[in-house]
C-alpha cells in the first residue's frame, strides 16, 4: 500500500480523472478527501470510499480557505494535494466573454494557485508533501475554440514549475500529468468527427482514468522521492506525436 495513512485531496474527485485518482489513493491506503461543488455527489462517493468530504466552489477564494479550515481541524495535516477540477470553455478569441474568461481561469487556474498556497501550508508544519496538477497538451499547443481553457492549461504547466521551485525547499514536490483523451470510449456519439484525434494516439486506444489515477500513485508516493518540477504525459503518447493543433485534449 504505497500511501497507507497518508491524508489526500483530490479537487473534482467525483467523476472521470479525479474519481480514479480518488479511487486509486483510497485502495493504496490514503484517507481521501472527496470535493466537488455539489454536497451530495462528495457525500457519496466519500461513503464509497470510506473518506472524508467537502464541498467548495473553487472559483470563491473564501471557500478554498473553509475546506482548507476544514482540513486542518479534522485531520491536523495534509500530506497529498491533486489539483484535477476543470471548467471548459468553448469559445475561440473571438467570441469569447470577459465573464466566461475569468471563470474559466479562477477554477482552472486561480483555483489551483490558492489551493496549492493552503496546502502547502500545512505541509510545510509537517515533512514536506507531494502536490499535482493536472494539465491537457492543449496548454502547449492550443486548441481550435477553447480559448481560456488552453491558456489556463498552459498556465498550469508554468504555474507547477514556479511552486516546485518555491516549495522545494520546504520538502513539497510539484509535479503535473498532462492527460490525454480520456474516459470516451471510440465509436461512442461524444467522439463524433473526433476520428482524427484517435488516429493522433499512437498506442491507438483511448486513455481511461486509471492510467492517470496509477501515474498519479506513483509521483504521490516515496517512489517518486526525487521527482520534482517534471511534466509527465499520460495520453498514449498523442502529445510529443502531434504536428499540428489538431482539436481538444
């Protein structure tokens, strides 16, 4: 059990890549903490786990600091942070709102500054921690139509390097998954005209959320004691392959 005892948050933990991390953490011995924004979906999966929950809309700074109040009061510590809530957005530079843009980046980004800045609070009272974050290749690369979302996922690439580079001395790793196209199964109505993207994946499959959840365990654990400040792509290797902003991911 390669993270017995060991207290984890994991944002959006109630559906596709948060709930395998979730899922993952809890079988390797973790006690998880469960979010979303809705009470009765971390209550659920919670019971399911045999965790603990808390609800917060990570866009409002004061409800970051009631589930980081929280954490502290019942467990004393926090020993895992994995950043994995993300908004999307669906509109290109054109079209885009000022108000979708700013949402869009205080979850995806201003989110998981705040977030990381409480835990590594208290993990620095302790023996240091790990901290994830996780990213899409459209960061890198856009994506046709997804304006403030890319540029939120890019922002987190940056983002992770800055807080390994400030937490390391306080013995907190920063580290960040790109996923790729996950939880999707090929031929279903959500992969439409995606056909393209499939064909970008050179291991030809579509990516589900226990290949994240076990890259996730690994750089969690003592295993990854000496990995820092790394960016590690968990999409079938679609990411180093792509020449071309081909679409979403």
């Amino acid at each position: 059990m390669l993270l017995k005892n060991e207290v984890a948050l994991v944002t959006g933990s109630t559906n596709n890549i948060g709930l395998g991390i979730a899922r993952a953490f809890a079988r390797e011995g973790a006690k998880v903490i469960i979010h979303s924004r809705h009470e009765e979906d971390t209550k659920r999966i919670a019971s399911e786990l045999n965790g603990d929950y808390f609800a917060a809309d990570v866009s409002r700074p004061e409800q970051i600091q009631a589930l980081f109040n929280h954490i502290r009061a019942k467990h004393g510590r926090l020993d895992i942070l994995v950043n994995s809530l993300a908004q999307h957005s669906r509109d290109g530079v054109l079209e885009m709102t000022l108000e979708e843009w700013s949402q869009v980046l205080a979850v995806n980004l201003t989110g998981y500054f705040l977030c990381i800045q409480h835990a590594a609070r208290i993990m620095k009272e302790h023996a240091g921690g790990a901290i994830i974050n996780i990213s899409a290749a459209s960061g890198e690369r856009g994506s046709p139509g997804r304006a403030a979302y890319s540029v939120s996922k890019g922002g987190i690439f940056a983002l992770t390097k800055q807080a390994a580079v400030d937490l390391a001395p306080y013995k907190i790793r920063v580290n960040c998954i790109v996923s790729g196209i996950v939880g999707t199964p090929i031929g279903s109505k959500d992969m439409g005209n995606r056909k393209l993207e499939y064909d970008s994946i050179p291991l030809r499959r579509i990516g589900q959320p226990e290949d994240v959840a076990e890259a996730a365990v690994f750089l969690a654990s003592e295993k990854a004691s000496y990995i820092t400040n790394a960016i590690l792509a968990v999409d079938g290797g679609r990411m180093n392959s792509m020449t071309s902003a081909s679409g979403g991911g």
